[in-house]
C-alpha cells in the first residue's frame, strides 16, 4: 500500500492526474449513437490544495486551453477529481491530456514557490524579532542602579559638569573636604 507523505501540512509531491475513471464514461461509446464530446473525470494524484484550486478554474487556464486548440473544453472540480467538459477520450489521448498536465504542474510549482517564499519571509522576520529582542536584553542588562562612592551631601550630578566634577575630585582627594 503506498502513502503520501505531508509536510508542514502541504503536500509535496506536483499535482498531477492519475487515470480517467471508466466509469463516469457514457456508456455508449465505441457505438452508433456515442457523443461526440462529453465529460471525462480523471483522478488527481492528491488531493488540491486551495490555491491549486484557484490557479486551475482561474481565467489563465481557460485562455492557456484556448491557445492550445481547445476552446470549448472546460475544467471543474469535483473532490479529487477533475471533471473535463465538452472533450473525449481522443481528444485527450492526442493532446490536451499534456496540455492539462502541464498546466497543472505550472500551477502546482507556483504555488509552492509562493509557499517557500512566504516561509522564508516567516523565518526572517523570525530571526530579525530574536535578534531584536537579544539587543534589547543586552541594553537592559547594561543598566546599572548603583551609587556612586563619590557622591557627598548636597551633590547635584544634573547641576555639576565633568570638570566640576574633577575640581571637587582633587579636592577631596587633597583632604580639604568638610573643613
């Protein structure tokens, strides 16, 4: 039994069609009386993702269709099926089965290579705010509520400048303090 593998919650794997299901076929093909056009469901090969979905009934599909000779075929979404109007098995075999897969791939690419964007975005945006946050610890960790040992009574250090400061230094330093 084979599994598909998730990671970070999105599929891997290219969005791609497994098989046409007979069953959904019209039953009167290879007859007298079988449709020229008709629906053909086809499996995908996972599930779609939301923005797969979007990219596969947006109008650049339509018009990717029309430029490949396939005006009037027509693509909707049923569960995992993709449900391929106004075509027929010929059709597909001879051309517009590449086309669809191609396109699907296309999309699929796209929307993992926004997805890794956005992650690298996420991660970077992740490492600035640590590294923010490392700086903003390390100034905190630089505040310093300790006295000065040089401070007497009536010392104003707003009032006082670094030369003033030096001047009282040397006299208190020369015992002439307090006299």
């Amino acid at each position: 039994m084979e599994t598909q593998t998730r990671t970070s919650g999105s599929d891997t794997a290219a969005l791609g069609l497994g098989s046409v299901l007979v069953g959904s076929l019209p039953a009167a093909l290879m007859t007298a009386e079988a449709p020229d056009r008709y629906t053909v469901e086809a499996v995908f090969t996972r599930r779609p993702e939301r923005d797969e979905i979007i990219g596969i009934l947006e109008r650049e599909t339509r018009d990717r269709l029309a430029q490949a000779g396939y005006p009037a075929v027509d693509l909707t979404i049923s569960d995992r099926r993709l449900e391929i109007a106004n075509t027929n098995l010929e059709e597909l075999r001879d051309g517009l089965g590449t086309v669809i897969a191609d396109r699907l791939a296309e999309i699929s690419a796209g929307v993992r290579s926004k997805r890794d964007a956005a992650a690298i975005r996420y991660q970077e945006a992740a490492a600035g705010e640590q590294a923010r946050a490392t700086s903003v610890v390390a100034l905190a960790e630089s505040v310093s509520f300790r006295t000065s040992a040089r401070r007497g009574p009536g010392w104003d250090q707003r009032s006082t400048t670094a030369e003033d400061r030096a001047q009282v230094d040397d006299w208190t330093d020369e015992g002439g303090h307090g006299r």
